[in-house]
C-alpha cells in the first residue's frame, strides 16, 4: 500500500503537471440526484440501485450519454432530481418512475410528459467521489463547501452540487460548469468567490481553468493561452472562437489560430501548442507502482496577427 499521506493532486504539482487540455467532457449528460452514502467507484453505480436500474444507467451510457450522479444535503431523497444536458432542463422524478424516465430519454422520446424546467442559471459540479480516489474526498469536499458558503452567503444565482467521477482525479478539488462545460482543477478555498463570480459573468476563471470540455486538448491550451494573452492586455473577449488543429493529428507541433471579439474590436492569435512529454501518477491508486509516462499540450509561445481582409 503506499503511503497514507502521500495524495496523486500533490504529486501532480510536483511534476509539472498541467491544468490546460484536461477538460475533454461529452456534450450529452445526465445527472441524477442519489444519495452520497450510497455510491460506488463506479461515477454511475450506487449500492443500493436495483440491478435494473443499473443496466439502463449502463445503457445510456453505451448510448453516448454521459451519467453523473449528484447530491446535496438539503434534497429529498424520496425523490430524484434529474438535469439533462445540452437540453437545459430539470426534473423530478419518483423513485417507482425512475426506470420509465430513463428509458424515454434513452430512446430520444419527447419528454413533455415529465413537466420538466428550463434551466436557467450555471450549473456547477465539484467532484467528491472519495470512493474513486481520496483526493476528491479530501480536497474535493474542502472545495464544495467553501464553495457552499459563499453562495449561501451571498445569495448568488449558481446550482451546486456534489458529484461522482469528474475524470483528472490527480487535478482535485476539480469542478464542471454547465451548461459550458467550463472545467476547473486545483481550486482552494481562496478561489472559491472569485470562480462563482466568473462563472455568473460567463467567463472563465482563468487561475483554475482546465478548458472547454468541447475543445480537443491541444484547443484548450490554445484558448486558455490567448484568454490570459488578452487579460495581460486589459481585454475581455466577449467571443473567443479556436480553429481545429489539421488533420496530421500525429504531429507534436501545430499553430492553431485563434479569432477573438470585444464589442467592436476584433483580432487574431496564433498559440504555438507542442507537446511534452511528464512523469505523473493519474490516481491515488498508481502511487503504489510510481510515476508513468504521459504526453500533455502545452503553448510554448503566442503572438497576435493581423486578421486578413478580403
């Protein structure tokens, strides 16, 4: 076994280990209100879940939609709250109604029998899935309630919760924006106000940020590149779009072209990215065998070009 005290988000600092082009992250998702005691290391399992109910969790699954299950203390657990995204909408569901819901979102059905509602303010995960790894429980749980806090506190317009699996375990406390699919990792207590601040504003917490789930990782890095390149200028992109890096996908070095607008003002950059090459551990659970090889994208270098007229 290895050491106790010894925690995969702190041996990820130690090597280097980058936050920007983490943040891949399916676009359909599924996130289903279950109680915490109850899960297992499984991101979509809870011990106490029928074995039917698994297999059509399993099943949407395979389909392509990504299930979450999620939890907050003050929800009634005889009944399930349940988010569907990209559709934006919430609803609730008895427990003797769960298997037909999922079935009907399953087979792409018109939900309009369900009575479910708009979503209209961001929604944020924070991972504390302690039974995938520890870190999540202990910097995880930490994070969501700071988190918790000022939200509370300050009566701010975010849905929170408690999450399974976020995927970069080694990146705790790490947290998912919806509908955005802004990721973040290695958020502290002191970044908590800032990043709820950002994310009502629409923008990117730069300090924690991961990238867009819907950017190819190489993407990420050009983007959060370019959003720290403007911050230095004293800009805040309204529309920050990244071209797709060309076919040759073996290449370890691509220029990926970046288009930016802020009102009427508008630009390009250019983000060289490469890729480099980092010893880490992904879990707690490879401390044991040590560090292994890994590639990430990293931006060796960005520079503004003057956008073409035609």
């Amino acid at each position: 076994m290895g050491n106790p005290k010894q925690f995969c988000a702190v041996e990820s600092i130690r090597a280097g280990d980058p936050l920007p082009g983490t943040a891949t992250h399916p676009e359909r998702n599924l996130l289903l209100s279950w109680p915490r005691r109850y899960w297992e290391r499984n991101l979509r399992h809870a011990s106490n879940m029928p074995p039917s109910l698994v297999d059509r969790l399993d099943g949407l699954a395979a389909s392509g939609r990504r299930v979450n299950l999620i939890y907050r203390r003050q929800e009634p657990e005889e009944l399930h709250r349940i988010l569907l995204f990209p559709e934006g909408l919430s609803f609730d569901v008895l427990p003797n109604q769960l298997e037909d819901f999922l079935e009907d979102a399953q087979q792409g059905r018109d939900l309009g029998i369900w009575a479910g509602s708009p979503i209209n303010t961001p929604v944020l995960l924070c991972c504390t899935h302690g039974k995938k790894d520890k870190c999540c429980a202990r910097f995880g749980y930490a994070t969501y309630r700071q988190l918790q806090r000022e939200i509370e506190g300050q009566a701010l317009p975010v849905d929170l919760w408690e999450s399974s699996h976020l995927g970069g375990c080694r990146l705790a406390a790490s947290l998912i924006s919806f509908p955005s699919r802004r990721k973040y990792g290695r958020i502290g207590n002191k970044d908590a106000r800032a990043l709820l601040e950002h994310e009502i504003r629409g923008q990117a917490y730069l300090p924690c940020y991961r990238g867009n789930g819907a950017l190819t990782p190489a993407q990420q890095c050009a983007e959060t590149s370019a959003l720290e390149w403007l911050e230095r200028q004293g800009v805040r992109a309204d529309n920050l779009v990244v071209a797709p890096p060309p076919a040759e996908t073996d290449n370890p070095e691509v220029d990926l072209r970046v288009d930016w607008t802020a009102g009427t003002v508008n630009g390009v950059l250019i983000a060289r990215c490469s890729q480099r090459e980092i010893q880490r551990v992904d879990t707690c659970a490879d401390l044991d065998e040590g560090p292994t090889s890994s590639w990430c994208w990293m931006v060796s270098g960005i520079s503004p070009q003057t956008p073409e007229t035609g």
